[in-house]
C-alpha cells in the first residue's frame, strides 16, 4: 500500500463498490449469524477512503458478519486476500465458547454475498500459538493487512497477543479493531487494553471507541484520522454523537450512532 495520494478515493472505489456495500450494511448484514451492527462503518468507511484497498484479516470469524463488510469495505476477497483465523474444529482451544467459527458456513456466506471464495484463507489455529514466526510468514504469504480485527478468546492472555500479532501485521497507515471493548460480559477486553497501554508503548494507540469496538492506529496517522472521522460524520451523520475523550494520555473519539436508523454511507465531496 502507498502512503501517497496518486488517486483520489473515487478512483479506487468506483460507485459499485460503495453501493455493493452499501447493499450489505443495510440488507445483507442481517442474514449473517454473528454480532457487528452497520453502524460501526460510520467510522471505518472516512478511515478506509485514506487507507486505500487492501487485504483484510480477523482472529474470530464465526460466520463471517463482520470480515464479508470488510471484504467489500476494502476489496478483499475480490482483488486482495481475506484472512480469517479462527480455531475452527479445534473447539478444544476456544476457552471461553463465545461463538464457534465454521469453515463451510463463512465459505459460503463469502459466495452468497458475491464475493470471490478462492480469496479467502482460512488459517485453523489456537491464536495463542502466534509469534513473531507466523507474523513474518504471514506477511510474506499475503502482504501486511489494510484492516485486521480482533474478535477470538476474550481472556486477557489472548487478548493482548491476538493485538500484538495484528499490529506485527497491519501496514502503518491501516487500522486494527478489538471487538467487545465496552461488552460488560466480556471484561478481559478492557483489562487486556489497561495492561497494554498502562504497561507499555506500542505504534497502535487507542482511536475511536464505537458500537462496542475500539479501534486502534499508529501514531502516524492518529491526529489525522481524529479530523477525518469527524468532518465526515458533521457532513454526512448529523444524528450521530460524538466527543473527544482522552484515554490512556491519547486523544480519542467516542462515537454513539443512532442504532435504530441506517443510512447510506456518503463519499466525500
Ligand atoms: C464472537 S465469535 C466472532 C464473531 C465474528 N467476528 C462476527 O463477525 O460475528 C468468536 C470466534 O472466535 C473463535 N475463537 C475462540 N477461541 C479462539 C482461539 N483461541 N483462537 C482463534 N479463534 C478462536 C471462535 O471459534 C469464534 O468463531
């Protein structure tokens, strides 16, 4: 991925793509069992235009809810890989039994909502057992990641090393999702964050905190990123809140859509 701006965000997402995932977060998002709510794209779509397409990777798929609207967000599956890490029929490593990932249903809801199944790769592994040594073969096999989110164990162990492995993974402009950051049934979440960012510095630092995710990015692009949510969602979410708060020293934004309402995602002007 370029940092530069060669092509402006119109030319690498034609109308199709927009509407096709527009398509999904208003329709096809429903039919697919798991747990993300359309929503949430109200930050992701500003981030996306900046980051540009690339490939996409998650730990914790189940049925692929959340990585076939990254997929379509990024173009993955498509034009780039779509990398979905999960233990799969390995149950035995799920500690917690938050969902069950299913390679047959994530394939062919992958297909179902028109997108290219030879694109996704699905790696069956316990998360625990990724070092520095996957990270690199991961990278060299399918290029680092434009997004990758994180939504496997909510223990505090896996936690942490599940974003460790992501950030060792994700291009320094790309963005990084903990999923069930404000779940009040899935503690580990925050207290894995505390720990990470009361106990060390990291490049990936806390973002935006919206409809249950916290998404993080690197220094580099933090203040930047902050603008661009913001302006986009004063011109094209007016119902939705927004504040700056300050977490863990860094500014971040806390981001409350209206959940009862969906409206289309907008390209800038
Ligand atoms: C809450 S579900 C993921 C929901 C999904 N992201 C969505 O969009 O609906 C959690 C997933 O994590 C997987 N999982 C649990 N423990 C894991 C581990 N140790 N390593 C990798 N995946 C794990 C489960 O199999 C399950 O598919």
């Amino acid at each position: 991925m370029d940092d530069g701006e060669a092509d402006s965000a119109a030319d690498r997402w034609p109308a199709t793509t927009v509407e096709a995932l527009n398509d999904y977060l208003s329709t096809g998002i429903h039919k697919v069992n798991g747990w993300c709510v359309p929503q949430l794209w109200q930050s992701i779509w500003p981030l996306a235009l900046e980051i540009g397409p690339g490939p996409v990777a998650e730990i914790g798929v189940f049925e692929g809810k959340f990585l076939i609207g990254l997929c379509k967000t990024f173009d993955a599956a498509g034009r780039f890989d779509a990398i979905a890490l999960d233990v799969f029929d390995m149950q035995e490593f799920n500690l917690d039994g938050a969902g069950v990932g299913k390679k047959d249903i994530l394939a062919s809801n992958i297909e179902a909502h028109g997108l290219d199944k030879g694109a996704l790769h699905c790696v069956e592994v316990d998360s625990l057992t990724l070092r520095s040594r996957e990270a690199q073969e991961f990278c060299e096999r399918y290029g680092r990641v434009a997004f990758f989110s994180v939504d496997g164990c909510h223990e505090v162990v896996h936690t942490v090393r599940d974003i460790e492995f992501a950030m060792e993974v994700t291009e320094n402009n790309g963005l990084i999702a903990v999923d069930d950051y404000t779940n009040p049934n899935w503690p580990g979440v925050q207290e894995a964050i505390a720990r990470m960012y009361l106990m060390r510095s990291y490049a990936f630092v806390p973002l935006v905190v919206t409809c249950n995710k916290l998404l993080l990015c690197s220094l580099s692009y933090h203040a930047k990123y902050l603008k661009v949510i913001e302006n986009y969602l004063r011109a094209h979410h007016e119902t939705t809140r927004f504040k700056r708060v300050t977490r863990f020293g860094f500014p971040t934004l806390t981001v409350q859509p209206n959940l009862q309402t969906w409206t289309d995602l907008a390209m800038p002007d």
